[in-house]
C-alpha cells in the first residue's frame, strides 16, 4: 500500500517539521490555545463536571499523543477543539480563532476549513460510495476539483479500486482508510483523531496508523490523538496524559521525535 500523498492533493507546499516533538521551526502562536477550559452537561442530580480548569498550547506541527483512562476527558476535549461541542467555561482559541465566540454556521465553515476529524466509528455517509463520501467536505466548499482531489486522496491510502464501491460492501479497514481520506482530503490544519483502531484488529489498525502518521507528516498537519496504545502515542512528538478531566502530565515532547513518513 503506497501512503505517499500525491501533489495533486496539497493546498499548499508541504511545512517542514523539525526532528524534536514534531514543531514546525519559526512557529509563532500556538495553533490550539486553552486556558482554565471547563466543560460540563446537565443531569438530574445537577450539572456532571468532565473537564476541569484543562490549560494546554499546541504549536502548529505538533504531534500530541492524548492518553488516560475512560472517562478522563479525552473525547470531550476533541469535541471542544473541533467545535462540536461548547465551553462552559475558560478560554479557547484554535487557529487564532475563539471558537466560543462563533454560531453554529461559522463553526461548520472553520471546521470545513482548518479541521479533519477521524473517529473510532467511521461515520461514512452508506448511500454515498466512497468516493462521494470523500467529496462531500469539498463540495460544500464549493470546490470545482472536488471528485478529482477525493479520488487523489483515496488512492493515497491504496483505495484507488474502490471508488465507486458503498460502505455496507468495504472491509472495516477499508471504510476506516476512506474517513481517514477524507479527513485529510482538504490538508487540514488539525487533524483530531480519536481511537481510530479501536474497531480493528492489530493488523488492520497497524496499516491505517502507518498511512494516518505517512499522511499527517506530508501535510505538516497538527495532530491530536486520542488512544489507549502506549506504543501510538509514542510515535507522536509528545504525550499528554489526563485524569478526572484534569492535564495531570505533559512531557513536553522531549526527546520523542516524529517518525518520517
């Protein structure tokens, strides 16, 4: 399988990273600013706190890998990050932009523009071939090359003889390689993955981290991965460890570089 992203698919010229964490050099303001973040919903016994007063800064080039136990708050953080749910408190800025501040409207537009999101479920569209489902971002964006930079991206993680087949007749691999193409398809900024294996076994997860870690250098794209695999989060460029909706450890990136693609 051939992870190597064709040019075709790059707005922009690739950004370099340097070999320690993953940062790309000259960075100026992180790309993900919060400070004091609280989150919490409501319940009949009152409001559930899940994230508590989380201060964290991402640099843009960053490979953050996001570890702890179930219920620490690693999703819900991802959640905030891409918009899709809404501080109850604290400060948060990505891109330079305070995501509090935006509608529902604005969200949906920087989310299409600066952020690609692969989740543990694939989330793929099951009338839509693959693809369709690989364009859709694009088409929304009204971009004219839409089905032409979908099919780059499909091919950049070995699916080229799967364009016109439906979810219901890929491999879990397979639709888990499409919603990692079309995450991508864009060159995001942000890339949020949370648990992207978690519906595969090793072999399969092992080829779709290897083409998600090839992807992500190409592009210089900011990562945040959310996983329970000790060895993933040892391939990011840094770990950040939560507990009880709190950053209890960050090691800072020290010594722990990005693999090369």
């Amino acid at each position: 399988m051939d992870a190597s992203l064709p040019d075709s698919l790059s707005a922009a010229p690739p950004r370099s990273l340097s070999a320690a964490g993953g940062r790309a050099p000259g960075a100026a303001a992180p790309l993900i600013e919060a400070a004091g973040l609280a989150f919490s919903v409501a319940a009949a016994a009152g409001p559930v706190e899940i994230l508590r007063g989380v201060d964290l800064a991402v640099a843009a080039g960053e490979a953050v890998g996001l570890v702890g136990p179930s219920g620490s708050g690693k999703t819900s953080l991802l959640m905030l990050l891409a918009g899709l749910e809404r501080p109850t408190g604290g400060v948060l800025r990505v891109a330079g932009r305070d995501l509090a501040a935006m509608d529902e409207d604005a969200l949906a537009r920087f989310r299409r523009e600066h952020i690609g999101i692969v989740f543990q479920a694939f989330h793929l569209i099951p009338t839509m071939t693959a693809l369709e489902n690989v364009a859709v971002p694009l088409e929304f964006a009204g971009r004219g090359d839409a089905f032409d930079r979908a099919e780059a991206a499909l091919r950049s993680v070995g699916l080229g003889h799967r364009l016109g087949h439906y979810p219901g007749q890929l491999s879990g691999g397979e639709q888990q390689r499409v919603a990692l193409a079309r995450a991508v398809v864009a060159a995001p900024r942000l890339l949020l993955a949370d648990e992207p294996t978690g519906n595969l076994d090793r072999a399969t997860g092992a080829q779709v981290m290897e083409l998600l870690f090839a992807l992500r250098a190409r592009l210089g794209t900011t990562l945040l991965l959310v996983t329970h695999d000790p060895a993933l989060a040892a391939r990011c460029g840094r770990q950040v460890r939560m507990e009880d909706g709190r950053i209890v450890g960050d090691d800072g990136g020290a010594g722990m570089a990005v693999p090369a693609a």
